[in-house]
C-alpha cells in the first residue's frame, strides 16, 4: 500500500496534480524577474519554468481600458484565462485574481479587447460605476463572446446570450468611434491573412461593413493619431500582430491605406500589441505594450513579459510618415540615482561611463556625427551590446541590426536595460528593437567606447532605476475565480495557429 501510495503521488505530480512546492525565493524578487517589466505571478500553483497554462505564464496582451484613475490590464494565459493587473501610473502594478477563464461551452477564452460603455448602450449597466465590456473569441475560432463587470474590473459575468457574433475567426478589437455614435470592431478572420471590419450601436448586435484589410495576421489593434502633433491633421493606423503597421483614412465604413505596411519594432521579441482604449481627454496620448515571445528564464517561477509601456506619435520623417515609439514619461516615477555628461570627446580605449554602478538602467545617448571620426560606437551594458556603426549609419542591439540615419547630423539613442531585456530606441522612437536579453551579473554595469577613433558625445545620461514592485509579498492572495487547473489528463487540447 505504501508503494502505492508512493506511485499515486508521482504520477500526480506528474500531470501537475500534486501538492504545490514551495517558493524559493519571495515572489517578484526571484533572480531572473525582471524589476520594471511585467511578468505574470503565480498563484496557488508554484513552478519552476512553468509552460503556456500554468500559473505564471503570459503571453497575448488583451483588453487595455482606463477607467475612474485605473489602467487595467489583460493578457492570456494561453487561452485558459485572462490575466488581469491594475496600475495609478502605467509603471507600478498589482496583478489581481485572473478576470474570466475557459468553460464548457466555449472553452477557453481567446485574445481580444475592452471598452468602457459609458452610455449605457449595452444595457449591461447595473450600477453607477460604468460598465466594462470585453470581448473574446471561443476555441473553435467562430464564436466571438462577451464578458462584462459592474465594479470596475473586480468581479465578471459571462453574457448568457453569447456569442454576440458568430463569424471566425479571432482577436476582437473594439472601439468607439465618435462621428456616428458607434462602436466598430476589428477582427482577424477569412478571406486568410485579413481583417474584417464590423459596426454595432449597442456592442451586441454586430453589422459587417467595408471590405477586408489584406496581409494582416492576428491580434489587430486600430487607433487615429494626429500629424506632426496636428489635431487637425490626422490618420489612423491600423497594427498588425507583429507590429507592424499601415497608415491610412477610416470613414467609419472602410480603411483605405496610404502607406505600405511598415515594421513598428525591429527586435525578435515584439508581438501581439496593443494600446490603451479610452484614455482619459486630459491626457490623450496613445500607449502601447506588447508580448516579448520567446526568450528564457531558467529556474524561474515565471515565463515571458511584456514591453515597458510606449507613446506612439506619427511623423513625417524624410522617408515618410513614421509610426514612432518612445518610453512613456512616467518611468521617471522610478528614477534612481542619475548623470549627464555633456560635450564630450570620447578616444579609443576610453570608458566613459566606467563609474557608474548598477543593474537597471534608462541610458540616453546624442553623437554629434560632424565630429565623429570612429568606426563604431559602442554601449555594454552587462554583456549585451548596443552600436552605431558609424559609416554604415546602422544601429545594432543584441545583434539585430537596423538603418539609422543621422538627423541634422545628430543621433540619438535611448536604451532600457532590465535583467532580462534591452530596449533600444534611436532618434526618438524612429527605430524600435525589442529583445529578450539576460544580463550578466559578472561583466561591469555599463562601458561606452569608440572603435577605431574619436567620437563625440554631444550628451549622455544614465539613470538607475527602482524596482516597481513591493519590497515584500508577505501573503499570497487566493483567486476570485479558480481557473481550472492546466496539464491534467482531462483538460482539452487545442490548436490555435500563431500562439
């Protein structure tokens, strides 16, 4: 018996069943967590290295709102659930219990986005505090589903007359557009590699309108944005689940594009984007995160994160108008110690930054190229490398490289360094590369050198940050809802193309 006993025990750990382990280190503080990036959490299950269902797992960024001072966010755990955290500033969060999860008739719950119905229109609204609608698609990539909550995001409730729509295939994205007083929805689905334009009064009842929007691929996010900072020029831009973007008109029926479809991120870690819906008038910026797929975390409780928060504006650049991405300003909130240094000639073999001490890093750099002679320009930054090639006018992070011309004969670059990426942007937001990038704890902070000659630096400065998550987690809070359990035999197994 005891043998047997021994065997039941195996085998349920085996499929994940078995009684959780105990955390090594105090949660948000493990080795490898990244300090001003979003990861995930566990909850009642803790595990090392955790897979696409398991606690502690994140991947698709969905259902971005703001409401009554709250940024809300969601995001898969691998459709079995949608995560859901809570931020005053876009930098400091609190990861709440997961906000709806799979079922029996729909099984599990697909990416998409939310609204804040602050007419009523749905009819959902059973309480002061306006209603909070999101929308996602079932497993079978046919039925597109609703779940709504009265209290700001706390508790949610299936609608029991989903799906409002019944056309494949996923990724619902809602918004409200003002001229007509409706709401319009973006959705990924046939004729393949295409998104669909549908328009609704109430959220329930959906019309399809326009014609399909070709080469597109999963996660759709659509947003106008004014020109050159022009309210009275402006375009919308529709986002495709790789980043990358077209500009063009909506006239509240169809898109029509004026541009090619363009990269919004260059790095091997940028996918499924989003950006904040309703955000509040005062503020009016557009701001957007997304999944850095793929990269490791050995030994962690954890799996994946999520971009630092961007602004995106549209510029006309010499090439074009240009999306453009760049930190937003409230990662000054976490602001450490800081330096600048200013018109500096940097020779070969020097280090310029060779004092500074840290792990977590905001760097910005401007080369004057008129006084510039080296091959190269370097930053390491624990082992991973930034350079601007010199002759070439190519920016290259952790190996991805990418043009980067000189404007007014001026470059600049901003790196955000955390413990398992490097962000880098080059003059304001014209270039974005985003890769997952472990630093290593042996090699120094931070060393700035030309290669191969002089170069001067108009200015750089360096900021270390504070880690936005608390000191010490003393209790793990128990779920709202209880998720079912990913990994046992019971659970279903579904494809889903492109997760």
């Amino acid at each position: 018996m005891a043998f047997l006993a021994i065997l039941i025990a195996a085998v349920s750990c085996a499929f994940g069943q078995g009684p959780p382990k105990q955390p090594r280190e105090e949660l948000y503080h493990e080795s490898l967590r990244p300090q001003f990036h979003f990861t995930a959490r566990y909850w009642n299950d803790y595990r090392l290295e955790p897979k696409e269902l398991q606690e502690g797992w994140i991947n698709d960024v969905n259902g971005l709102v703001y409401l009554d001072g709250e940024y809300h966010f969601f995001a898969q755990r691998w459709w079995s659930c949608w995560l859901h955290a809570t931020s005053k500033d876009l930098v400091h969060w609190t990861e709440l219990p997961p906000a709806f999860g799979k079922d029996d008739k729909f099984g599990g719950t697909q990416s998409g986005g939310a609204v804040v119905d602050y007419d009523n229109t749905s009819g959902l609204a059973t309480a002061k505090t306006p209603v909070m609608v999101a929308f996602w698609a079932s497993t079978d990539n046919l039925r597109q589903c609703i779940s709504y909550s009265n209290d700001r995001g706390r508790t949610w409730v299936k609608y029991e007359k989903n799906p409002v729509l019944v056309h494949p295939e996923r990724d619902p994205k809602v918004f409200w557009y003002a001229p007509e007083k409706k709401w319009i929805m973006l959705l990924y689905g046939p004729p393949e590699h295409s998104y669909l334009l549908f328009s609704s009064k109430n959220l329930l009842d959906w019309t399809k309108i326009g014609q399909p929007i070709p080469d597109m691929y999963e996660c759709p996010d659509m947003f106008e944005l004014p020109l050159d900072g022009d309210p009275t020029r402006k375009k919308w831009v529709i986002v495709n689940g790789d980043g990358s973007y077209v500009v063009g008109t909506f006239n509240g029926t169809a898109f029509h594009a004026e541009t090619e479809k363009m990269r919004g991120d260059y790095g091997r870690n940028f996918y499924a984007t989003m950006t904040w819906n309703g955000m509040p008038q005062r503020d009016g910026r557009r701001i957007q995160v997304a999944w850095m797929r793929g990269g490791s975390y050995p030994e962690m409780p954890f799996n994946q994160q999520i971009t630092f928060p961007a602004e995106l504006t549209l510029l006309t650049l010499p090439d074009g108008i240009r999306l453009c991405r760049n930190p937003i300003r409230e990662i000054e909130k976490i602001y450490d110690r800081g330096i600048k240094l200013v018109d500096k000639r940097l020779e070969p073999g020097e280090n310029l930054l060779s004092g500074v001490t840290g792990e977590l890093f905001d760097i910005r750099i401007e080369i004057d190229m008129s006084k510039t002679n080296c091959k190269q320009i370097v930053l390491n930054a624990r082992g991973n490398e930034v350079k601007y090639f010199v002759n070439e006018q190519v920016v290259e992070s952790c190996g991805v490289r990418q043009a980067l011309k000189p404007r007014s004969q001026r470059v600049s670059l901003r790196i955000l360094v955390d413990r398992m990426s490097i962000e880098t942007y080059g003059n304001e937001g014209e270039v974005s590369i985003t890769n997952v990038a472990r630093a290593q704890a042996s090699k120094p902070p931070l060393a700035l050198r030309a290669i191969g000659g002089d170069a001067h630096i108009s200015s750089v400065s360096v900021h270390t940050l504070r880690s936005i998550w608390p000191e010490h987690v003393a209790k793990l809070q128990q779920p709202k809802l209880r998720v079912p359990r990913a990994g046992s035999p019971s659970d279903p197994v579904v494809a889903l193309g492109g997760r």
